[in-house]
C-alpha cells in the first residue's frame, strides 16, 4: 500500500522532464552531507524516472551509487551524475513502496548517504481518445481523452519522430492543433507521474478536398443541354473517403446522400421541365476528414428542336418511279439524333438523312419530316411534290414513210403534249441522238447525205419529270 501521496505531483512531473538544479558540486572543507536526494517522498518511480541528488561539504566527489531496498542499481563516476541519476526498478517491485538510498564518495574516502522512499509504478497509463485513432482528421482538430488514468501527467500529440506537436498537462485532457501543412501522420502519447508511456494508433492527416468529376456518361449533359426528366452523373474520388454528397438545383438542395469509399459514383434524376432557360447545378462533397468541395455546372434548358436547312425534292417538284427518295438536312447545338419521314423507318445518321416512301398514283404528294435532336426535341418539316409516272403523248405529223427514198434535206414536225409539261422531244437517226428541240412546234431538218445509204428514223419526247416515250423506227434509204 503507498504511505505517502500527498503535494507529489508537481515535483514528480518535474523529474519526469529532466528539470531541476545540477547536483551542488560538493565545497572542499566540512563534512560531506547530501541535503536532498532529488525525490519526493512517496512520488511515483520508475526506470524512467531522472532525478538529481544535492550534496555539500567534502573533498571532490569520486563517485554516486543508489541502491533500492539495499540493493545497489546505479553507479555514476567521473562527474557522469551531472546529467542526473536512475534506477533499475524490478518487475516484482510494482507497486509497493521502496527505499530509494543515494550513497556519495568524495575523494579523502568520506561518504554520506539519505533514502526516500517511493512508490514503484510499471504499469503503462491508459486513456480513450476522441475521435478514435485511425480516424481520418483534417484542418484545426481537438483530441479529447477520457477514462484517463488517475496518475497521468501529460497528454501528447506527437509526430512520426516522437516529437511533441502540442501537450496538455491537466484536465480536461484536450488538445487542438492545426494539421494543415504539419506533419502527415500523428500519435496520441499519454505519460504517468512515474514516467511510463503509451502510445495510441497513428491519424492520418487528410487536408486534401475530394475531387468532383465532370457531368459525365448521361444522355445529354456532355454538352451541358437537358430537357424535361434527366439523368446527372458525377464521379468523386479522396484518399480518405468520400463520406457525403449534395446535389443543389438553382440554389434549392434536392438530393443528400451519405456513403463512404475512396471512388463513389452518383446520379441524380431531375426534372428540369420545358421551359428554356439556364439552370445551375451545383455538386457538393465532404471527405471523411471533413474537407469541403464544391463544383458548379451551368445547363442549357433546350426545348428548341433542330434547325432545318434544306429539304429534298423542293416544293412543288415532278417526280416519277414508285418510290420517292427525300434528304433533309438540319443543326442543333445538343446533336441531330434522328428522323423519320412520313412516320416511316427511323433514320439515325446525322449526316445523311436520306430515306424513300411510296410514290402512289399520280398527284401531289405530302412528304413530312420529323427532326429529333439529341434531346428529342422535334422540328417538322413539310414538302408537297407531283408524282408523275404517266408518259406525253407524242405524235408526228409530218415526216417521209418507212421505206421512203429521201435525198437532199428532210423536214420532219411533231407534236408532244403532257399534262405537267414537255421538256424535250430528241432526234435519233441510226440510234443516236443527233438533235433536240425544246419548243412546241417541234421540228428538224435532216441532212440526209450525213447518214448513208440507209437510215433509221426515230422521235422521243420527255415530259419534265423525266417519263419518255419514242415513235416507231422508220427506215429510208438515198
């Protein structure tokens, strides 16, 4: 059981950082007597424990030797007990009250000695740190200790190398310290009055904001347009974890989610409506250490569907065959996605939307392009055409017989009618086409010396959109 307790914390606490006077250098002449053996009666000791013994009176001093419970446990010569004296404390010692004795020689063989007795403690102190180490801590942190053991004299936050960053020494056993820009990584240390120590798992400091990806992977947001109901995706990556997000809508928080993870990925679906305007998005995230991020992101609300710069057939066009085939061309800022015409096949290549429908019967006909962009935003787009498949009607009315015999210059007339017009009524002699006259009235001359003993004969007529129809081939001879 310990006998003395009382007004030893203060000089313990002394002892235990090496302070205090030199050991007095012993005055030549007078008896040799030690005045303080450098310890408090009853304070706690150990191994670790440095004190400093005070003596007067004697010759030089020759050597210093302590014992405990009559055992000697340490020996200082040659003025090695200026730096201050220990002792080796046995394991069967703890916790019992020992006779501590400091023995002085002086030169001329004199000697004096005086005990203190003390109260050994081996056992390490402990306490219960808040926030737990191993937690990741940023910025200005607080260190909080409980449950702290009764004989503990000092708090520590200590870096990689053991040395002190900031210390408490009495309750409330908190400390606070600036981690931005100090050392990476530190350790709680908690010490007793007898000098023994513990120390505490490492934090790990992280004063690094989390790092916020762009808009990325959804329909729409690489070009910063949304419309209507849309999905928003973002990637966050920190050393220490992400513990957080928030997702704020033109300053109004719509979505928090906590998690945790080095790499987190999130999407929110939002609907930003029809209405054209711009909206922010603002993504907010917090690390287990508590650092802040934040990026900003400003969205076009596009309600606009593509802008159509050219349709074919033009309005108003002939065309001919069972199938009409149509191009349309259109921009927009978010991408052309696709069209259909006449609520036919879709058409996904931007670059070349081409497709036919079906001609019908004769007629006008109503060719409708519907235009998506990326957003499906719609334009639309309407051309009327006139489908004609129907041949002119052709007809000679003045030209020699099959089998004539010709010389010198032949004329020869024609008449060509069609309902949407004539465009042309060509010449072939022998198969070639050696005229063409655009005129109603349609007439040639034929020089029939050009052509050799025997010619072939024969008209064709083209209405304008493109449908031809020919004579029968007459055959004359010179």
């Amino acid at each position: 059981m310990r006998r003395v307790r009382a007004a030893v914390v203060a000089a313990t606490v002394g002892a235990l950082i090496a302070a205090g006077a030199n050991p007095a250098a012993a005055a030549e002449g007078g008896p040799l007597a030690i005045t303080s053996t450098g310890l408090t009666e009853g304070q706690d000791f150990s191994s670790h424990i440095v004190f400093h013994p005070v003596w007067t009176g004697g010759a030089a001093t020759a050597k210093v030797e302590v014992y405990m419970g009559g055992t000697l446990r340490a020996t200082a010569l040659n003025g090695k007990w200026a730096q201050g004296m220990g002792a080796q404390v046995l394991p069967a010692e703890n916790n019992t009250d020992v006779s501590l004795t400091v023995k002085v020689y002086d030169a001329a063989g004199n000697t004096a000695a005086a005990s203190t007795t003390v109260h050994v403690d081996l056992t390490p102190p402990s306490a219960t740190l808040n926030p737990a180490p191993g937690a990741p801590l940023g910025g200005v942190i607080t260190v909080a200790a409980t449950d702290v053991s009764a004989d503990v004299a000092e708090l520590a936050l200590i870096d990689g190398a053991g040395k002190k960053l900031a210390t408490a020494t009495a309750a409330p056993w908190t400390i606070t310290w600036n981690s931005v820009g100090g050392a990476p990584t530190a350790q709680a240390r908690v010490t007793d009055r007898a000098g023994n120590q513990r120390t505490y798992q490492a934090w790990k400091f992280d004063n690094a904001r989390p790092s916020i990806s762009d808009l990325n992977g959804y329909f729409g947001t690489p070009l910063r347009r949304v419309r209507g109901v849309t999905h928003l995706g973002v990637e966050f990556s920190d050393a220490s974890g992400i513990n957080r997000n928030e997702w704020w809508i033109d300053g109004t928080l719509v979505q928090s989610i906590f998690h945790t993870g080095r790499y987190f990925d999130d999407v929110l679906t939002y609907d930003f409506g029809t209405t054209a305007r711009t909206a922010t998005v603002e993504v907010r995230a917090w690390d287990l250490a508590g650092n802040p991020a934040t990026r900003t992101y400003s969205l076009v609300v596009d309600v606009t569907g593509p802008k159509i710069t050219s349709v074919t057939p033009a309005n108003g066009a002939l065309v001919r065959g069972s199938r009409i085939t149509s191009t349309v061309r259109a921009t927009d800022p978010a991408g052309v996605n696709g069209a259909n015409l006449n609520n036919g096949p879709w058409v996904s290549n931007p670059k070349n939307l081409t497709t036919a429908t079906s001609a019908g019967a004769d007629g006008r006909k109503t060719l409708t392009w519907r235009v998506f962009d990326a957003l499906y935003n719609e334009s639309t787009v309407t051309r009327t055409v006139i489908v004609d498949n129907t041949r002119p009607v052709l007809k000679l009315t003045k030209a020699p017989k099959s089998g004539a015999k010709v010389s010198g210059t032949v004329k020869v007339t024609a008449s060509a009618t069609d309902r949407n017009g004539v465009s042309r009524v060509e010449l072939l002699i022998n198969g070639k086409v050696v005229a063409r006259d655009a005129k109603a009235g349609y007439g040639f001359s034929i020089n029939t010396k050009k052509y050799g003993k025997k010619i072939r004969f024969q008209l064709r007529a083209y209405d304008r959109a493109g449908n031809a129809i020919s004579t029968t081939t007459r055959t004359w001879h010179r």
